[in-house]
C-alpha cells in the first residue's frame, strides 16, 4: 500500500482537509483520515506543504485525434466525405503516444472525453479515456460514450462548399432525424431478420435506446433550441457542447429533462466565427445561478489540454465560485459523463487518480509536484 501523508485534500465533494493522509493500494483510493498508520511494507511519501486534488477530467476534447505538429497526416478527426457517419469510433483513430498526452497528465488532465470534430451532423463515437499510456485498449474508460451530432455553421460550411446538402440549418436537422427514424424502423426490421444488422444503424439505435447520450455540439441559442426539440421529439439523452449563447437561454435549459448537462467552451479563443459572437467568461457564473450542471472544456487542440485549469480560472475572475470553478473541471465533468463513481473527486473506493500541487490548482503560479493515475505515479516534477 502506498500513502501520502500529511497533505492538504480538497476532494471536491465538500470533505476537505487541511492536512490528512491517502491510502492507495491496487489503483483505488483505500482510504481518507486524518491519520492513517502505516505498517512496515507500506511505501509512505511525506507531502507536506502540498495540496492533493482529483485529477482533471475533460468532458469534451479531441486529443489524439488532431496529432500535433504534423498537419493532414496527423488529421483524423473529420471524416467529411458523408454528413452522417454514425459508425466511426474514436478509438481506431487516437494515437495516445501523441505529445500532447503527456503535456496533458503533466498539466494533471488525467480523463479525457474525446472523439470526432463537427464537420459532420453525424460524425462517429466519443470515447472517455485515462491519458496515460502507449495501447488505447488500455487506457479506455467507456470505448463508446456518445454519439456526436453538430448543430449551426460547421456542417452548413463543409457541404456547401462541396454542394452537398446540408447547406442549410433546415437540412442540418432534416438528416438527423431521418436518421434517427430510419435506426428506429430499422429496430423493427432487425426483430424480423436479425441477418440485417448494420454497424451504423447499431451506433443509432444505443441513442434511442437512451444507452448512451447525443454529444451536441451547438454555439447559437437557436441551434439549442433545434437540438433540444429533437431530442424531445426522440425522447433521447443529450448533452449540450460548447453552448456559446446557452447563457441567453439558461431559464428554458434548467427546465430540459433530457439534457443530461451542458458542457462549455472553448471560452479562451477568438470570436473566429458568427456564432461566436457573445463569447464571454461571464456565462459559468450564469449558469451556475440558474442550478444548470456544468462543465468546462478546452476542445483540444483549440485550447492546449492542460491549460483547461486557466479556464476555469478566468471564469472565476469573471465573478464564478472558485469551489464551483473546480467541480466544473472535476466531478461535475464526472457527472455529466455518467463516471463519477469513479473519477472527479477524492473519495474511497474510486480510482487513485490524484494530483498533487504546490499551491491552489487554480492560482497560474501553482506547480504540479506530481501525477498519479490508477496508482501509478506517471509524473514527478524536477522542482
């Protein structure tokens, strides 16, 4: 067993130390105390003076999916030769020896929900992975999480320019739904034959079997609106990604039984785009206020993914909870990805997934010590 002794634990559910212990023995987190006595085989690590925190967990990214540095060879996230594509999977195209995964488990991202871009109305599965390790077989949370769908100028962009349809946002919703009737007939279909089973429909079916969610990505109010009215026409779980304008709308949100939360960002870019035109930190805050369970994200590459911390930091200088600030980056993000019973916060029984830092995560001064991931530690810093 190995145990940290004598650190500052803010485990994000409320149950803070100012200085405790941590047991971790085979990957999980064994227990929390004040004192915790070790035995003669135990490895103890004194961390005086160090904060121990939950790993960061992105609820929306693509790392791997973009490889750094290398432009189109690297360039797997949009297979924009067909608006519906609902049969790939993230996992055959991440490369987790990409050096951004170790920029992130340095930075203290230690689960990352990633997957396709948005070129697509369907675009393929998001998988949620630890990010630490050279086989993704290995390093899979959930192999298949969601199904991505895009609302807005993305799609529009891409076919229009091949003059295919969509080019407009009435088509953008008419082929998602064709889509979802065509998997719900073909449910149907399948009792019959069962001979007549297709990958790409099966990927549709999970969705309005409500196994797994719609992962949306949507910026404009209207393009929420669209999202939320279809999904309640489904009766299917979504989540709300990227949510630029969802600060205009948070009332009618709050009231949504079928979004299963909303996750924001990237907020620390450029207005690149019409849509992103009331881009603002201000929009947490808001959300918060309105009872709405929230996430951060970086939408990596667009933001580097250990920089998701600087995020929920400026969101705080635009008046958010520093504790809600976290949880946005933590548990919440755990939550809204349906893994909370095991990752997003320091509690026993989960994955000993655990940071330590030299101050307050959140204060850009602050430096990682360490990194542990399923009980392993993955990175010490030369401080």
């Amino acid at each position: 067993m190995l145990i940290i002794k004598n650190v500052k634990v803010i485990s994000m559910v409320h149950n803070d130390y100012d200085k405790a212990d941590i047991a971790v023995y085979r990957g999980k987190i064994q227990k929390i105390s004040r004192h915790i006595e070790a035995s003669y085989d135990d490895k103890v690590i004194d961390c005086s003076g160090l904060c121990a925190c939950p790993g960061i967990v992105d609820a929306h990214s693509h790392i791997g999916m973009w490889e750094d540095s290398i432009g189109f060879e690297g360039a797997d996230g949009n297979e924009d030769t067909n608006p519906i594509t609902p049969n790939l999977r993230a996992i055959d195209a991440i490369n987790p020896m990409d050096k951004t995964f170790t920029e992130a488990y340095q930075g203290g991202v230690t689960t990352v929900c990633t997957g396709p871009g948005s070129a697509n109305v369907i675009s393929g599965m998001f998988s949620i992975i630890k990010t630490y390790g050279h086989r993704i077989d290995d390093m899979v949370v959930v192999e298949d999480y969601a199904l991505k769908a895009a609302f807005g100028e993305n799609p529009k962009r891409v076919y229009s320019e091949k003059h295919k349809t969509p080019s407009t946002r009435m088509a953008t919703a008419a082929l998602l739904r064709d889509a979802l009737l065509d998997a719900e007939n073909y449910i149907y279909d399948v009792a019959k034959n069962p001979e007549k089973k297709n990958f790409a429909k099966e990927a549709i079916v999970k969705v309005l079997k409500r196994e797994i969610p719609l992962k949306v990505h949507a910026h404009r109010a209207d393009d929420i609106f669209t999202a939320v009215r279809i999904a309640n026409e489904f009766n299917i779980n979504i989540t709300l990604d990227h949510f630029t304008e969802g600060y205009l709308i948070a009332e009618d949100i709050a009231k949504e039984k079928n979004v299963l939360g909303v996750i924001i960002g990237p907020l620390f870019t450029e207005r690149s785009k019409p849509e992103l035109k009331n881009l603002t930190f201000k929009s947490p805050k808001i959300l918060a206020e309105k009872g709405i369970l929230f996430a951060m994200m970086t939408d990596h590459p667009v933001i580097p993914e250990q920089h998701l911390p600087v995020c929920a930091a400026l969101a705080v200088k635009e008046g958010l909870d520093e504790y809600t600030a976290m949880q946005s980056i933590t548990i919440n993000a755990a939550k809204i990805l349906g893994i909370d019973d095991r990752v997003g916060s320091l509690e026993e029984g989960k994955d000993a997934d655990i940071v330590l830092y030299t101050g307050h995560p959140l204060d850009f001064r602050t430096k990682i010590n360490s990194v542990m991931i399923d009980g392993k530690i993955v990175y010490k810093a030369d401080l």
